[in-house]
C-alpha cells in the first residue's frame, strides 16, 4: 500500500525539466540581447539558416530542436568579450584576436554549468572547428567534430558573408554559394555543403534567395 502511494504520488509531478531549459536559455537569451544586440541578431539567423539545412539533412526533430536552440547559444561566450575589441572597426592586434577566440571555451564553460543547458555546451565550443583540423579550439577533425556544429559551421559563415562585419564587407549571393563550395572538406564538412546546395537551389535558404543565371 506504502509503495502504490508512493508510486502514485511520483508520477504525479510534473516534469519541469523542459521548462526550466526554456526558461534558463530565455534568460541567458536575453543577457547577450541586452549585451550585444548584433550578435544576438546574429544569432537569430544563424539559427534561422541551421534549421533549413539541418531539415535537409533529414535531422530528427530533438536535433533539430537542439540545432535550433544551440544556434541561438553558439556565441553565449561573447558576452564575457570586451566589447570594444568585439567591435574594434580595425584589423585586430594577436592579443585581442585571441580574446575573440576564446569565445568558444568561454560559452562552454558557461553553459556547462546552467542545469538543462549542458547539451549545447559542446556546440558553443565547437563551432569554430574546421573540418580538415585546422579550426579552434581543439583542432577537431572531420565527424570527430559534433554534426551539429558542422551544421553551425556553414550557417554562422554564410550568415557573415551574408552581413558582413566591421571588418569584412558584405557579399552577395553568389559571392556566398561559390565561397562555401570552395571551402567543401577544408573548412566545411561535405555532407553540409551539399545540404546548403540543394536548399539554396530551392529558393528555401532563408535571407539568400537563390538568383536567376545573368545573362549579359
Ligand atoms: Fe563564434
Ligand atoms: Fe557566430
């Protein structure tokens, strides 16, 4: 009798688990908006763009859940960046650099940290990997790299050349495609460049609309 009262009373609570990561990634959320609306923006797309190719990769729906949620995280470490560096218009010194580029263990770390919120953690850190090896900060190589942060890789790259930066200029769409084709299996893994293709073929590829063949 003691234990169905027990069972009974168990099974009677609610799980709050998904709300509460909800309810963490708002609030980290809206931390980097506050903080640092263009990247925040940046975010958004990146994670707008992550989703159509990861449904083109026939992710299942918690990945792409994951993907969706972990886009908008990816660069939570710069929130610990000084933002004079972040938005230094001019070539940065090595120094500052690497400050910028330990956004990837800052956001890791903070992440690993808030309940719920562990599993983007490897995303934050990740991101900036390259498929042959050469990215940071692990140097992880080819499908040792998480598929996710693949998928990051290609949407946080486009959506740079897409917006351009203090200190790159924006590109255009072809520009974009032709870019991305040319780092396959250096900087992006294949399997994501060919996802991104056949989407951007489609017209689906949000913010860069597939364009018509010029002809003179
Ligand atoms: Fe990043
Ligand atoms: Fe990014």
């Amino acid at each position: 009798m003691a234990d169905e009262f027990a069972s009974a009373s168990e099974s009677n609570f609610f799980d709050l688990s998904g709300v509460l990561d909800s309810a963490s990634a708002g609030l980290v959320l809206r931390m980097l908006a506050q903080r640092d609306p263009d990247t925040y923006a940046h975010s958004e797309r990146v994670s707008r763009l992550a989703i159509k190719i990861g449904e083109e990769l026939h992710l299942d729906t918690d990945d792409l859940e994951t993907l969706r949620l972990g886009a908008l995280l990816h660069d939570i470490g710069k929130i610990s960046v000084n933002l004079g560096i972040l938005n230094k218009p001019s070539k940065l010194e090595s120094h500052e650099f690497k400050e910028v580029q330990n956004h990837t263990l800052l956001g890791f770390e903070f992440l690993q940290h808030l309940p719920g919120l562990e599993q983007y953690a490897v995303i934050a850190r990740s991101h900036h990997e390259r498929f042959d090896g050469a990215g940071y900060p692990d140097g992880l190589q080819g499908e040792a790299i998480p598929i996710l942060a693949r998928v990051i890789a290609v949407a946080d790259s486009l959506d740079v050349m897409l917006n351009g930066r203090v200190y790159q200029k924006r590109r255009t769409p072809r520009e974009i495609i032709d870019e991305v084709s040319k780092n396959m299996n250096t900087h992006f893994d294949p399997q994501v460049v060919n996802a991104v293709m056949n989407v951007w073929q489609s017209g689906a590829l949000p913010l860069i609309e597939a364009e018509s063949e010029q002809t003179d």
